[in-house]
C-alpha cells in the first residue's frame, strides 16, 4: 500500500498484484480526466446509479467518460437497501443484454453501498467477467463498501449472503459529491469510520473524537483525512487477506448485530451504518464480558457512536424472544463456522480477533443493549 497526493487529490493503492489498483480521493474527480485513467478506453461504457442519484450526477459522469468510450448508456435502479435483491440484478444483467454489451463493456457504479456491490456483482457475473470502476457517493461508499472487491446481494436469511470477490479497475472518490448527502446518510457513513480505529488505530479514533463535528458539517478537510485514512487501514487489511479468510474478518466489527438488525427489521428500515454502528456498542459489550476492554472503553465508544448521531441501542425484532431471534440471524452470518457464531471483538484497544462466545452470555448482551 502506497499513497501519493496532492493539493486536489490524493491516492491510496491497494496492493493485489496483478488486480491492484489506486482509490483517489479529491475534490472535482467527476470532472477530471486523470482520476478515471485506469479505466479501459472501449467501445460502450454503462453507468449504473439509483433514482436518487442518478438525476444528480449521471449525466455529467456521462460526459467525462465520452471521452473515452464511443457509446454510454444509463440506467437507473430503484433505491434502497430493499432492492438489493435478484430481481434488481436482473434488470443490469437485461439492459447489458439488449443492448448488446460486450466483454470490453465497462461498468461504472455510480451511488452508495448497495449501487456498488450489485454493479460489481453483475460485472463479475456478466460473460463471466467484465471491467467496472466504483465511483462512490456516499461516505459510507468511500470508506468501505466499494474498496476491496466485495459484491453481493441479499438474501430474506441474510445480508450479503449472495455474491463474489471481484476487484475493480478503480475507486474514484470525489468528496464533493458528499455534499448533497442527506444527514442521515452521512452519520451512517461515520460508524464505517469509526470502526477503523477501535479495530486497528486508537490514534485515528482520538482524531475522529476531536473532528467529529467538522465531520458532520462536512468540512472538506475533516473528511478528506477521514477517507484516506479509513481507506489506508483496509487497504492494508485487504492487501493481507483479500478473500477474508482470516485477518480480513476484523472489518465486521459490529457488523454481525447490525446484519441481523437489518435483516429482522427488514432491509431498509435502518440504513446500514445504522445497525452497525448499535452493533458496534454491542460488540463492544460483549468484548468486555470476555474480560478483553473494560467499562471505559465501552464509555468512549458509545459516546462517540451518540456523537455521530447514530443509534447506541439494538433494535427489539422479536418481542416474545428478541436474544433468540438475534442468535438465529447470526447462525447464517458469514463468519459462522459449522453453526457456530464468531464475532469480532476487541481484543485490547486497537487490536481484533474473530472468536466465538457462549449463547448464554450473548443473550446478557443483546438484553441489555436493546431498546425497550
């Protein structure tokens, strides 16, 4: 992993060999020729955004890329995490196919988590592999969803459950279009942030303690440091263990509450930052009833979770028995092993581990972290 930069953009490199390739952070990137010089010049280009997106910014993508490309179409899906669904795979796998795409078609995804990791599922499936470049929207996007090759659809049993490992040709994060993100989206974006730094650099959750209000006003400085640094940690992450087989696991912090929030509120209810950032005071409770952190640290993050305007308490999605319903959602995570739940917890401040913990003492913590 590299980074170079300077004064409008800088770049970080996710080092995979031959499948390696830059995320550029800056301002103006939709705008600029060089942030898209990794893509593959060809005949037909298909920019793949969302209802919401895509009247604000798909036509001008649009006209940077007929500089590259003879022809490009758009399309824009329905928005929302309740469509990350086949049925919405199926319409980029339909307009592909009528309009002749080819295997030097190139994809580019422009919208938040779910735009990015259906257009990087269809181009890995698409003639069984097609070029596509992420250019994410939200900060959510930025910082973790379109870096490291991970696509995927969901399931009714779980989140992400669908999908492959397929790399991008490139991540073009321009920070001004977080400008027009609604408030709710942006908080969503900073428990992806947040994360990075009780799993891998306390340093970096003491400078997001002390931005954090220049973060949510969108000072450009603020979250300009914020995605380079966040992409620099899964980059690193991603550079070790690109298919999660093992250190990878660590950047679910929180991630298996939150999945099966959102899969038993049903998809869309909370946004994915959400449930993950409630689900990262969960893990972070049940990482001291293992005698791994103490009371303090739970303290520090949950404030700093509040902070970033994000819900500090887990969702009631079953009444008559809410722990239970939970243990039966995260049976299907992906880091179950043989029906056993593993969960990522911290292992000492700036440091995780994937392991498992007794039902019994899950139950304590999902009871006590929940809302009435």
């Amino acid at each position: 992993m590299s980074v170079t930069s300077s004064p409008v953009q800088q770049r970080v490199r996710i080092a995979l060999g031959e499948r390696s390739y830059d995320i550029a952070i800056g301002v103006g990137l939709l705008d600029d020729p060089a942030a898209f010089e990794a893509a593959r010049a060809g005949s037909t280009a298909l920019i793949v955004s969302n209802t919401t997106v895509a009247p604000l910014y798909a036509e001008r993508l649009a006209r940077q890329l007929r500089q590259r490309h003879a022809q490009v179409r758009q399309m824009a899906l329905p928005d929302g995490e309740q469509h990350k669904s086949w049925e919405t795979l199926k319409l980029i796998f339909d307009e592909l196919l009528s309009s002749g795409a080819d295997r030097k078609t190139t994809l580019y995804a422009l919208g938040g988590g779910v735009v990015g990791d259906m257009t990087g599922f269809a181009a890995a499936c698409y003639m069984r592999g097609v070029p596509f470049v992420q250019v994410p929207t939200t900060l959510l996007a930025q910082v973790d969803s379109s870096v490291g090759g991970k696509t995927a659809i969901n399931h009714p049993f779980g989140k992400n459950m669908i999908g492959a490992f397929y790399q991008p040709l490139a991540v073009v994060c321009d920070l001004d279009l977080l400008k027009t993100l609604p408030v709710r989206e942006l908080s969503a974006g900073l428990a992806e942030v947040i994360k990075y730094g009780p799993i891998a650099d306390m340093d970096f959750l003491g400078w997001i303690e002390s931005h954090i209000d220049a973060l949510r006003a969108c000072d450009p400085a603020a979250l300009a440091h914020a995605v380079r640094r966040s992409c620099e940690i899964k980059a690193e992450v991603v550079g070790q263990d690109e298919r999660e087989s093992g250190l990878r696991a660590i950047l679910n912090f929180g991630h298996t509450f939150g999945h099966a929030i959102e899969a038993g509120m049903g998809y869309g209810a909370w946004l994915h930052g959400e449930a993950v950032g409630a689900g990262m005071v969960m893990a972070a409770e049940l990482s001291r009833e293992l005698g791994l952190v103490d009371a303090a640290f739970v303290r520090r993050l949950t404030a700093l979770i509040d902070r970033a305007g994000l819900p500090t308490r887990g969702a009631v999605i079953d009444a008559d028995d809410n722990a239970g319903r939970y243990l039966e959602l995260m049976r299907v995570d992906k880091k179950a092993e043989g029906g056993e739940i593993r969960f990522v917890v911290i292992d000492g401040p700036g440091r995780a581990v994937v392991r498992p913990a007794p039902d019994a003492l899950v139950r304590q913590v999902i009871d006590r972290c929940c809302a009435e």
